[in-house]
C-alpha cells in the first residue's frame, strides 16, 4: 500500500510547482501639452524619469506636447490596485522652466542635501512595480535636461538648445545636435552627432560603454581624454598631441588639505580653443568626422 502513495505525492507536488502566478498589469497612456512663457531658445525642459526610457525629439512647433505609456505590475489585483493609487506624475512650470517627473510614490527630482529621506524607507515595502515610457516634443531651440536611471535609453534628436543629459543603466544617443553638450552615463554607450560643431566647451562620460563623437569638419578645438582601459581613435586628419596636463583638486581632510593629481592627454584639432572632455573607464573613445 505504501508504493502507491509514492507517485500520487509527487504527482500533486509537481502539479503545484508547475501551476503558474499570473502577474496583473495596468496599462494607461497619458497625454499632456504645454505652451512656453518665451521664446523656446530661453526656456528649458527638466524631465526626471525613474523607470523606462526618455525620447526627445525637437520639431518646429511652439509647445511642449508629452506622450506617455504608463504601466503598473503587481502579483495580485488589490497590490495593482495600491499602485494605481500612489503612482503620479508631477508637471509644474515655474518661470522658463517646464519639469515633468515622478512624484510619487518618489519624488524623482533633484534633492538638496539637506533633504528628509526617511519616507524612501517606505520603498522595500512597495511591491508593485511602475514604468513610464516618455515621448516628448519641443521646440527645435528649447535647452534639454532630462534623464532616467534603469529599465530604458535615452534618446535626444533634432534639438538644437543647450543638452544636459542622464543616464545610469541605459545607453544615450543624442542626433543632429547643434549646441553645448554635457551627457553621462554609467552602464551604456554615449553616441553623439552634430549638425553644427557646439560653440562652448562640452563634456561627455560614460563608466561602462563606447563613447562616439561626430563632429562637422572644420572642428577647432582642444580634446581632453581620459580612460583606464580604453583607447581613443580619431579620423581627423591633422591632430596635434599636447603635452599632459596635472589637474588639482583639493578637499578639506582633518586639520590638512589632501591634494589629489591626476594627468589628462589632450589633442588639440584646428586652432584648438574651446575644451571637450572625454572619460570612459571600460570603453573606447572614438572622435570622428561627419563624411
């Protein structure tokens, strides 16, 4: 009698480990639209994206027109029902600027350093999960500062403003840019292409990734690179090799200041003038000529 209970056990086992949990999802599509104080080339767009990815695109219109999939996932229907609930976007604007962000269930803004963090103590106790998937238009002038951290890329195309751009786990491509530059990444390749070469110094980073730069020809500037265990290639046909710069930085450390050196090689293309810094830790840097 004992033998026959043997598979009937197992059978029953094997029927709950292959029954499977259905995850619950809320899909919505928000839609906003906005018009500017000013002209676009005196106003800026601060976007702050948590989960998912950031599209920018300019066109030649005169408003701010936001098109966003909202989704919410949880194991069963009264947690999705909790994160319908507590999940909003915020969008406030307050002089020339126009910000979009998550507030809650937290506020993706910038913080100051003073500010509380106990209520992100709440976040382990969240079990849904939000996403928001942003497509913007702005004007072509409008000046760009937006970011995201995981689940998704940012994209930045045709704007011709002042771009500030973010990432952490995602890569950044930014198109037919014509404007001072400063884009960084953590965790994905940087690549950038100009219409018209920035007039003002820019800056370019990525911890983990390919950094690829396109420049118009007739480029004058000076290039400073730094990597660890990257190299940098350029196709512009005369470069002249600098000599290495010591910066120094300082921070107060005790009843003494700790001083701290670090070498940077710098190519100057052109006349040299304007700086445009290159950093990578694991990638290759690649600076080229728009054909």
């Amino acid at each position: 009698m004992k033998k026959s209970f043997i598979p009937l056990i197992a059978g029953l086992v094997l029927s709950c480990a292959q029954s499977p949990v259905h995850a619950q999802e809320f899909k919505e599509h928000i839609s906003k639209t906005f018009a500017l104080p000013k002209a676009s080339s005196a106003c800026v767009l601060s976007l702050y994206n948590v989960f998912g990815p950031v599209k920018v695109e300019g066109y030649a219109g005169d408003k701010v027109i936001f098109e966003i999939e909202e989704t919410i996932t949880a194991k069963d229907n009264a947690i999705l029902e909790q994160g319908k609930k507590e999940v909003h976007l915020g969008f406030d604007q307050v002089g020339d600027t126009l910000w979009a962000y998550t507030a809650s269930p937290d506020d993706s803004r910038p913080h100051p350093r003073n500010y509380n963090y106990d209520n992100w103590n709440d976040r382990e106790r969240i079990e849904y999960r939000y996403h928001f998937d942003y497509t913007v238009k702005v004007p072509f002038g409008m000046n760009i500062n937006v970011s995201t951290v995981n689940n998704g890329d940012v994209s930045v195309k045709d704007v011709a403003g002042k771009l500030r751009v973010r990432n952490v786990n995602g890569a950044i491509e930014i198109i037919n840019a014509k404007n001072t530059t400063d884009a960084h990444t953590i965790n994905g390749n940087l690549t950038v292409n100009y219409l018209s070469n920035p007039g003002e110094a820019s800056s370019y980073y990525t911890l983990n990734g390919k950094l690829t730069v396109t420049y118009q020809p007739g480029l004058s500037a000076d290039l400073q690179f730094k990597s660890m265990n990257g190299a940098f290639y350029t196709d512009f046909p005369e470069i002249e090799i600098l000599p290495k710069t010591v910066t120094k930085t300082q921070e107060k450390k005790g009843d003494g200041t700790l001083y701290k050196l670090n070498k940077n090689s710098d190519v100057r293309i052109g006349a040299g003038g304007k700086t445009f810094k290159f950093e990578t830790l694991n990638g290759n840097i690649y600076i080229q000529k728009q054909s």
